[in-house]
C-alpha cells in the first residue's frame, strides 16, 4: 500500500471536516427540538400548575358548600305523592301572599343522572310587591326550588300584575319510583 498524496491527504481531512460538520449540524438540530419540545412541556405543567392552586383556592368554599349539602339535603323522588307536595306547597306559598293562580299545570318529571326534576307551569295573578315576595321567598336556600322562567305583564288597566312561571323542583332520583 502507498502512502497518501499530499491531495489526497487534504481532500480526506476535508471530507472528515464536512461530516463533523454536517454531524454537528444534525446533532444541534436534534437538541433544539428536544429543548423545544422540553420547553412546551414546562409551559403545559405550569399552566398545570395554576390551575390545580387555583382549585386549592377554591378548596373552603367547596368544603362549605358539601357540608352545606349534607346538612340540607335533597328530599327522595316517591313518585305522584312527591308531586302533590311540591304542588301543593306552592299551592300553599302563593295563598300566603294573597296571590290568585289563574292556571296550573304540573308536567311530567324527567330524569338527569341521580336526579329527578319536577316541573309545574303556573300563572299567577296579584300585586307587583306580593309576586316579588312570592318568587324571592321560593327561590329559599334549601328548597331546591329553580325559577326556569318567568314572564310579568299587567293583566287590566289597574295595578294587578300577571305572572306565568316555570318552576323546577329538584329531588333524589328514586328508582323505584320512577319504573313502575
């Protein structure tokens, strides 16, 4: 074998530059990803981060709020005989204020999950104050009482005010007493 040229020489320390050079090219390129991608990953665990101390936060008032609901809690769905008193008790609630109910008419219960909504559609005639009381006293902590919807207008040329309302009552989902 022959010892290498002068040029051959050159021309081979050139190629082992170029392919240092083209490895380092290709290497940086990889860690710029990676530090790239590292970087994303840190900004995801931060946004993370603020969310879960925002939702320790959070923690008394949802504390509060469970221990709230265990102490008051939702009365069990039993069927016609749950319907009549929440019938009832609205019944009950507008003669209290003095309030005329011109119609009534409770509808169907449906089912959401562990929970059995009782709707009743009711239109109510009276004073603007008695009705106001009537929807603020409803409304209470505790009686699981939505107001869904509301329209106000006056019935005659007088101060009597007409009220249709769409109230919800929210119990305990009762499986027996929703299959019969």
């Amino acid at each position: 074998m022959r010892a290498p040229t002068p040029t051959e020489r050159l021309l081979g320390l050139g190629l082992v530059v170029a392919v240092v050079f083209i490895g380092t090219l290709v290497f940086f390129r990889w860690t710029s990803g990676k530090i790239q991608s590292a970087r994303a990953g840190i900004a995801e665990l931060k946004l993370q981060i603020s969310s879960f101390e925002a939702l320790l936060l959070e923690r008394p008032y949802w504390e509060a709020r469970g221990a709230w609901i265990s102490g008051n809690p939702m009365e069990a769905y039993t069927g016609r005989d749950a319907d009549a008193r929440f019938v009832e008790s609205v019944q009950a609630s507008t003669q209290e204020q003095g309030l005329e109910i011109v119609s009534q008419k409770p509808e169907e219960p449906e089912r959401a999950g562990d929970l059995t909504i009782a709707t009743f559609d009711l239109v109510l005639r009276g004073e603007l104050e008695p009705l106001v009381r009537w929807l603020w006293n409803v409304q209470r902590p505790g009686s699981y009482l939505v107001v869904e919807s509301f329209t106000l207008k006056r019935a005659d040329e007088s101060t009597t005010m007409e009220m249709r309302v769409l109230l919800r009552k929210i119990f305990r989902a009762n499986p027996v007493a929703m299959n019969p």
